[in-house]
C-alpha cells in the first residue's frame, strides 16, 4: 500500500447548476446550489485515501466555519491531517463552481489560507514527506512551498508528482528539477511547451520537451480520449472508459490520487496505474460535486 503525501489546495466548493452557462449580462434561474469539499490538493488526497493509500495533507485553512467544515471532512476520510495549520487571519479557499447539464464547467477560486501556509511550515511537517512512496502538488497554493516540500521528497527519494494546474506560463526550474513526473492537460501541456496538442505525434513531441527539463514520467492527460504516457522510452496512449458525463468537476484529481495509489515508484506499472485512474475518473464524472463523486476502491474492483 503506497503511502501518499499532498501538498496543496483545500476548497469550499459551492456549486451551481444550471441548463446552460450563461452569456455576458444574462440572468437566468438554477436548477440547485449545493456546498460539498474541494481543493485540487483535497480532491487528490480523497481520491488516493478512497483507493486505500496511507494519506497525509500538507496546506492550510482559516479560522472559519468552511475551515471546520474542510477539517472534519477530511479527518472523516482518514486522511492524516497534522500538516494542515489553521491560520487565523486568512479565510479558507473557496470555489464557485457553475454546471451545465452537459457536464461542463466554470470555476472561480478565492485561494484565501492556500496561499498563505510557507515552506517553514513544510519544514516543521517534513517527516510526513520523507515517509512517503510519492508526494503530489497542484498550483493552487505557493510555489515555494511545493519546491521546499519536493526538494526535501528528492533528498530522500520519494518520488514527486506536479499536476501543473491552474496553468502558469512560467513554471520555475528550481520546482521541474525536482519533478519526478508530470501530469497536464493538453491546455496546460500547451502553456507549458508551446505545442498545441493535436495528436500522438504532438503528445510525443511535448513529452520530449518535457523530459528535457530533467523530468522522468510524462502523463498527459486528454479528457474523454484517455491518457498519453511517456517513460523510459516508452510512449501510448491508455484510452478512457465510455460513460455519460454529467459533471467533470474533480476528474482529473480523481485519475491522479487514485493512480498514485497503485503506482509502483519506479514507474514499471505505468499503464496499469493509469487504466486504475481512468476507472476512478469515468465513475467521478457520472456523479455530481467534487468530493461527492470520488469513488472507493471496491467500486473499481
């Protein structure tokens, strides 16, 4: 069993629903609002405690009813949660998040207490990282407290995964140096490459691009298509499961805490890890919410 530490973003989502998304100065009703847990980093750790991996949390919340809410929700999953500081003067990061009955989505985040924890905290939790199999962060919350988290995850050789979303132009070198593996979308494999991503010959020639930052496992991600992976020499593409979407919100977290879970840190069961994601994400976009929709394991076996 894969022990899995994730620095990163805890949300209060509020989502909303609606038939369509509406235009520029046009009014419309919903068809529901419902609060549920989010935060790209939140999402990862429920996806990899639902499959069963050893869970710690690494970021922060305020000192706020969403931040007693995001605590007790994640305590309740059982994942590890010392690492999360309740800072007193920041709020807790919060997501509105609008749905149309495609299962598309718009997403507005106020970051509030992500973006205000430090790498001093991540020191004083480094123990957390150095016992773990993988560590995961997202670019929800400081950078610089990702680099110090993956910095000390290098020197004790754990592997580092960056999900590089929301996309930065400019990622900083000192954080791909110590990036292990990789894992965009085709738009933020675009910002990041300047290739547009269009088929397998594009996905391979961003790959390349990528590993010449020094970093090892290359996952793509390209939505209802599946993954494209590239390591050490080997390239495909792991197609996705074919399923009715009604909400997208929380897929790719979902592929990534749950592929992670099953991962072996060498990278040797690549493919079957990520069909194991692929699996957990066809069943999160059926569903609606963030949290809500990540599935256990024993609905994967």
């Amino acid at each position: 069993m894969n022990t899995i530490t994730v620095i990163g973003s805890i949300n209060l989502d509020r989502t909303i629903r609606v038939k369509q998304m509406p235009k520029p100065g046009e009014t419309m009703h919903t068809k529901e609002i419902f609060s549920a847990g989010g935060g790209k980093g939140a999402n990862q750790a429920v996806a990899a405690k639902r499959a069963e991996a050893n869970t710690n949390f690494i970021g922060a919340v305020g000192n706020d009813e969403a931040g007693e809410m995001m605590l007790a929700l994640l305590k309740e999953e059982g994942i590890v949660v010392t690492g999360v500081e309740t800072l007193e003067k920041q709020a807790t990061g919060q997501a509105y998040i609008i749905v149309d009955d495609q299962g598309e989505n718009s997403i507005m985040i106020h970051s509030g207490a992500n973006n205000a924890f430090t790498p001093k905290q991540v020191e004083e939790y480094k123990e957390l990282i150095k016992a773990s199999d993988f560590v995961i962060a997202q670019f929800e919350s400081t950078l610089e407290s990702t680099i110090e988290a993956f910095k000390i995850a290098r020197e004790a050789g754990v592997k580092t995964i960056l999900n590089p979303a929301p996309a930065l132009e400019k990622v900083p070198t000192e954080l791909l140096e110590v990036t292990d593996m990789i894992i965009p979308n085709e738009t933020e494999t675009e910002i990041l490459t300047g290739i547009k991503v269009t088929d397998e010959a594009s996905l391979k020639a961003a790959a390349d691009q990528l590993h010449q930052l020094g970093i090892e496992a290359v996952i793509i991600t390209i939505g209802s298509k599946g993954a494209f992976y590239d390591v050490a020499g080997h390239s495909g593409i792991i197609p996705a499961f074919k399923v009715h979407a009604v909400d997208t919100t929380a897929a790719g977290d979902t592929f990534i805490g749950a592929m992670s879970s099953v991962l072996k840190k060498d990278f040797s069961n690549l493919d079957e890890a990520i069909t194991f994601g692929n699996q957990a994400s066809s069943l999160t976009v059926q569903r609606f919410g963030a949290q809500p929709s990540i599935p256990y394991k024993n609905e994967l076996v």
